[in-house]
C-alpha cells in the first residue's frame, strides 16, 4: 500500500470514528431531553396513586393510576438505558457507588412491578434476606434488576415468578426465575450480546440491549451475570457481586 493509500485509510478512519462520537453525543442529548421533563410527572403520578389508595378512591381510578404510573416508568427507564448505552461507547460506565439497603431496593422494585405481574397472571413470590448491604451503584442495580424482573413478566407469562436474594460469602446473589418457555442452549450463549433478546422470536419488542447493558453494569461492579434454563421450564437469571466492590471498568464521567 503506498503513502497516499495508508493516509486516504487514515483519514477515513478518522472520519468514521468523528462521526461515532457525533453519534454518541447526539444519543446521550436526546436521552437527556427525553427522560428530563418526565422525571417529574412520574413523581406526580405517584403522589397523585398514593392519595388515591389513601382516600379509598375507587378501584378503576386507582388501577387506571397505577398503568399511568407503570407507562412513564417505562418511558423515563428506556430513556436512562439510552444514556447508559452512549456512556458504555464513549469508553466507560460511571459510576456513583453508595452505601445503601439492597434487600429494601429489590422488595420496593418488586411491589412497584406487582400490579402488572398480576394482569400478567404472574404470581410473584420473594425470598429476599433482610439487610443485605454494600456499597454499589444504586441506579445501576435498579436498571439491572428491572430488566430481569419486567422479562421475566414478559416472556412468563401466565406462570409464577421467583425473586430471591441472599450473601453468598463476600459476596451476594439476586436472582429472578421464570417459568415461561426458557431459552435454547444455543440462545444461551449470545443473550447477553447486543441487539439479542432472551428468546429467538422477536415479537415482545424492545431494543434488544437490555441483558447487555445489565451485563455491562454488573461487570462494572466486578460482578457477574448468568442465566440458567433446562428443559422447557423457563429462565433463571442471577447476578453475583461483590460487597463493596468498586469494579474493573475504567470510571468516567458523564
């Protein structure tokens, strides 16, 4: 390859990896003013769902409350996985470790998601160990567990799921259990990859990102995440991280 071949190759390189960065930078803006304006209207849907269930409004206000509150949740969680996404591209996760109650986390995720998993027909049942604490990213556990627990609903449905948590050592495990179709070993092996979803058909939707980004922030806590599923009868997901563990991925920030 002569001189001016490698630098035409060189500058297109550089071009391409200009036009990435605009990408990226574009995407986290966009997920910014997307999330932004509503993170205030789900807290007035809550409040609004907590003086319904106060008063005693009736049922059909307070269940047409709760689908209100369930949508925007969802709007305002897709949004942040957008943001994560150009974090994860832009070279790194931040993140924000705290010291806080994991075992108060999952059980306030898991009321928060009882009302669809019961239109889903998905009892849902919890073993959770009381005071299991450490210090980790809270927002990224939230988004981690979220999304096992909202596909466990998804791709279950109609069957009982399991939440469970507990120490394991120095470390703990979360796990959520499904009893929907399972995954082939095949699929297995790619679930966690981009644009990948836990069953070959497509048809629930969804970006097709959400296990790689649980794995991306897991990993970033010097976790693991893992799926298990044996014949047919559905899915069992678990996430293993350290107490207190800061993680291998370089920090930045947003």
């Amino acid at each position: 390859m002569d001189q001016r071949s490698t630098s035409e190759l060189e500058a297109l390189v550089d071009e391409l990896r200009a036009q990435v960065k605009a990408r990226d930078d574009f995407i986290a803006v966009a997920a910014h003013e997307l999330r932004n304006p509503m993170t205030p209207l789900l807290g007035q849907v809550q409040h609004l769902l907590r003086q319904a269930r106060r008063d005693g409004l009736p049922e059909g206000m307070v269940k047409g409350l709760e689908r209100l509150e369930m949508i925007t949740l969802h709007y305002v969680r897709r949004a942040s996985t957008l943001l994560e996404i150009s974090r994860v591209n832009t070279g790194g996760v931040h993140l924000e470790p705290s010291w806080f109650d994991l075992s108060a986390l999952v059980a306030e995720i898991v009321e928060a998601y009882r009302p669809i998993a019961e239109r889903s027909h998905c009892p849902l049942s919890t073993r959770i160990e009381p005071g299991v604490e450490g210090e980790w990213d809270r927002l990224a556990l939230e988004q981690v567990f979220d999304n096992l627990l909202s596909n466990a609903i998804k791709y279950g449905y109609g069957h009982p799921i399991e939440v469970s948590l507990a120490r394991e050592g120095d470390r703990v495990r979360l796990g959520v259990r499904d009893h929907g179709p399972g995954i082939s070993a095949e699929d297995q092996a790619r679930v966690f990859e981009r644009f990948e979803q836990a069953v070959g058909q497509r048809r629930h939707g969804g970006f097709g990102i959400g296990l790689w980004l649980a794995r991306q922030l897991v990993e970033a806590m010097g976790g693991q995440i893992a799926v298990e599923s044996v014949g047919g009868d559905g899915s069992d997901f678990s996430v293993f991280i350290p107490v207190g563990g800061q993680g291998q991925m370089e920090r930045t920030e947003p």
